[in-house]
C-alpha cells in the first residue's frame, strides 16, 4: 500500500502524523533527497521499549535532505501506544 501524504506535496522536508486508518495517528517524517528513485521507509519502536531503533530514527530525521540522495520516510514510534506504556524515556509517561 503507498503512503500517499497530500500535505508534504512540494516540501523536501515534511513532519507530522499520518493516519493508516481512522483513529491510528503515527509521527512521520518525510525527507526528499537530491535525486528521484527508490524510497526508504523506516520504522521504530514497533514494540515499546526498543529504544535504540527509536534513536536511529530520530537521528535519520534531522538530517538535511541535501544530505541524503533518495526519499526517506520515518515514523517514531510505530506504536505510540506501546511506546508510552514503557514510559522511560523522556517526555513519555506510562499511562494511568
């Protein structure tokens, strides 16, 4: 299935949340490189507590999309609601 974001149209660098389905918002981040061709996308945190895919991915979106040569597309975390249920990491806290 194509991810198909209406409002990143013409951005090099896009971020916000896509909805796969109603009511499912995930983080994602769209980076445009120099050159069309093949994409990346790149997942994180598909279960809760794996940090150091979550870091790989953040890092992977702060980089300039001169920088990087195809499209690469990001979404930290996968699942939010796992995510926050591990709540150790900064900014996240397990829910009540």
């Amino acid at each position: 299935m194509p991810l198909h974001v209406p409002a990143s149209t013409g951005q090099r660098r896009w971020t916000g949340t896509v909805e796969p389905e109603p009511g499912l918002a995930l983080p994602c981040t769209i980076i445009r490189g120099r050159l069309p061709g093949p994409k990346l996308l790149v997942t994180a945190g598909v279960h809760g507590a794996e940090y150091s895919s979550i870091e790989a991915a953040r890092r992977l979106t702060a980089l300039s999309p001169d920088s990087i040569t195809r499209t690469s597309t990001g979404s930290s975390p996968a699942t939010p609601r796992a995510r926050r249920a591990s709540g150790s990491l900064p900014g996240w806290s397990k829910p009540r």
